[in-house]
C-alpha cells in the first residue's frame, strides 16, 4: 500500500506505518537525469541502493553520495513505469 504526503510517498503496512524511508526532492529531476538531490534530514535512511517512487514512476538507483545528499546512478521508468 502506499500513501502520499504532499510530493513524497512511502511504502506502508495494513496497519499504515512506513516500512521504507521517505522524502522530498530539493530539486527538480529532468528526463534525463542520473542523479536524485533529496532531503539531507532523510539521506541516511535510505540504503546504498534501491528504487525509489516518484509519482507513479519506479527510479532504481545504485548508490549515494553524501557530500551532495544525492542517490546516483539512476534507471528511469524502472520496471516499465
């Protein structure tokens, strides 16, 4: 299940608590772009790679950079989104 806040959404339970960290982006993300710019306060929370969701779309990542607070290596659309 998900739910939305504002721009950020989280994976939830059936019970409604978060089972993935969340976030806002801090900057916009382009069609083309390789890297995510996301809240600095939620950065560690995230793992070193993953996917993320971002509207409807499914961003898969490979890694983070802590000195730019940004999860690099992008795939869009990932899984056909």
């Amino acid at each position: 299940m998900r739910r939305l806040s504002g721009t950020a959404e989280a994976i939830v339970d059936v019970t409604g608590e978060e089972t993935s960290p969340s976030t806002t982006l801090t900057a916009a993300l382009s069609a083309d772009a390789n890297k995510m710019k996301i809240s600095t306060v939620q950065f560690a929370t995230f793992p070193t790679n993953g996917v993320v969701i971002v509207g409807s779309e499914r961003i898969s990542y490979t890694g983070k950079d802590a000195a730019t607070n940004e999860l690099t290596t992008l795939i869009r659309g990932f899984e056909a989104t």
